[in-house]
C-alpha cells in the first residue's frame, strides 16, 4: 500500500508544545483525519494533549470530520477552541458528542467542582436538529461569556449536535468548572437555559413510522437598545 504525507498545522498551545507550527505526518494510502490525530497523539509533544482537548480539524482551510479522508500533499490543521480563548469552548457539529472529553476540557487547577449536562433524545424515534451554524456558535460563545463573568467560572464548555439524534444519544452538552459546586451549578443551569432560548436551532420530532412535526418554539427576547438578545434570568 502506498504513502501519503500531509502536513499538519498547528496552533497556539499545540504549536508550543510541539515546538513548530507545522509537522509532516506520513500515512497510509486511504487515511483519514482520524488516523492522522491517532499518529499526532502518539508523539511525545502532543500525548495526551489531544486526547484532553476537544479540537476542531480543518483539511486545506474547509472544516472537516474525523472521517474524511486525505490526499497527497493536504494540509490539515489542528484548531483548538476559539471561542473566548482558554476560558469558553463552543462547538455546533454533526459529529456524536463526548461528556467526558468536554468535562477534562474545563479542568483547572483552581476548579474545586466541574458540573455537567447533558440533553438526550426521548420519547421519538428521532430528533433532526437545524442550526444557523455561525450565528450559533457566536450566540453560545456569547452566553457562555456571560456566564464566566457573572458567576467567576473558571472554564466553561458547550457543544451541539446538528441532524439526526437517536433516542438516548446526547443533543447538546456543557461542562462548567469553578472553585465552588454553588457557582458551578448557577453557571450549568443559566448557559443550558440560554442556549436553549437564544442560539438559533430547530428541531423536528420523528416518530419510527416516519411522521414527524417540527417543535414549536418562540423567539429570543430582545433588548431594545442593542436589538439583541437579552439575557435570560
């Protein structure tokens, strides 16, 4: 079987702990990006690294999942969370969403409780979810930046999935660590609530005979001044 090289970018403290911004990974013929962040973590510089941080993977500058296969000469770029820097992760993705990987994503050393949520699909056969991908993960990240500063998280996380959720599969998921459980429950609670108020995601309900029924919703509230979004008490 043949080889492909690709390189591979990194950044921020990927690239430092790497020491380079880039690094020439050579694979099998047919690989794809999952199999190029299995080779990555297998280095020393990013052991573990990768495994405790929920990035998102680019291939020549378009947004791609663990499935997608490369080609000769592809770069493929390692973006670690974005959204607010160390202290907010965001993430609207059609890929299954990961509890556990989110709550190691909001560890700090100055976080004396880590609070978890997590929304599953019940009662139909499926939920299909739509999302304004953009104006979504801007909107959470906002919400979650609230959240930091009004209840002095440490970190907090949120992600959503798009399409389909099987019954008993996660939909939409958050992490919040603080020094304190009280804060830690007060910042989960009020960035579940707003995310579920204010980003810009539908749902359909879809029972296993196929019918299906879009749920009814109501629009954010809207503060005058700024002709945005309010916060949610």
């Amino acid at each position: 079987m043949g080889k492909v090289t690709v390189t591979v970018r990194l950044f921020a403290v990927l690239r430092e702990r790497a020491g380079s911004d880039s690094i020439e990974v050579e694979l099998a013929e047919g690989a794809t990006v999952a199999d190029a962040l299995e080779a990555l973590s297998e280095r020393s510089s990013l052991a573990g690294l990768l495994d405790r941080m929920p990035v998102q993977m680019a291939v020549n500058r378009s947004y791609a999942g663990p499935e997608t296969r490369l080609a000769p000469d592809d770069e493929l770029a390692l973006v670690p969370p974005i959204s607010g820097g160390a202290d907010v992760h965001v993430r609207v993705t059609g890929e299954p969403l990961s509890l556990g990987a989110l709550a190691t994503a909001v560890g700090r050393r100055g976080a004396g409780a880590i609070v978890t949520f997590q929304g599953v699909t019940r009662e139909v056969s499926r939920l299909d979810y739509e999302a304004y991908r953009e104006m979504a993960e801007e909107r959470i990240a906002a919400i979650l930046r609230d959240c930091v500063e009004r209840h002095g998280l440490e970190a907090v996380a949120a992600e959503h999935r798009t399409g389909g959720v099987a019954r008993g599969e996660a939909s939409v998921i958050v992490a919040v660590s603080a020094a304190h459980r009280d804060e830690a429950f007060a910042g989960a609670r009020e960035a579940i609530d707003r995310i579920k108020a204010e980003a810009p995601i539908w749902k359909r309900e879809v029972e296993r005979d196929g019918a299906s029924r879009w749920v009814e919703g109501r629009p954010p509230p809207v503060d005058a001044e700024r002709g945005t979004p309010e916060a949610t008490r």
